[in-house]
C-alpha cells in the first residue's frame, strides 16, 4: 500500500464500515441460531454458532488491521 495518509484513512474507513457490516450480520445470525435452538433445528444451530465463531476471529482481526492503519 502507498505510504499515503489519505489512502491509509480511506482503507481503514472502508474496513470500518465492513466491521460494522459483520458485526450486523452476526446479531442476525444470532437471532437465527435462537430460533433454530427454540424450536428442535439443533444440529443446524451449531453450524450457525460455527459460524459465528468465525465472523468473531475474523472481526478481531479486521479491527487490528484498522487500528494499524490509522496508528500508522
């Protein structure tokens, strides 16, 4: 990446709002997987914990990488 402060702010805006994104997309999920539970979809559940177990990993990750470029 070029050692551009404008382009460093915009990419950690953009990673911004994909974190916001994915944040979003795990409450739903979230709410799926109480429902499935709720309602006897257990096996189907687990696979949406998986899931949201990884959107987690991924969302701590992302927010190390945002925190980088604007450190940076």
């Amino acid at each position: 990446m070029p050692d551009n402060p404008v382009t460093k702010i915009a990419t950690a805006d953009a990673l911004t709002l994909l974190l916001h994104n994915q944040h979003a997309i795990c409450a739903a999920i979230e709410e799926i997987t109480k429902w499935l539970s709720e309602n006897g979809v257990e096996s189907v559940a687990a696979n949406a914990r998986a899931a949201m177990e990884t959107l987690d990993t991924n969302a701590q990750a992302i927010t190390d990488a945002i925190m980088r470029l604007r450190q940076s």
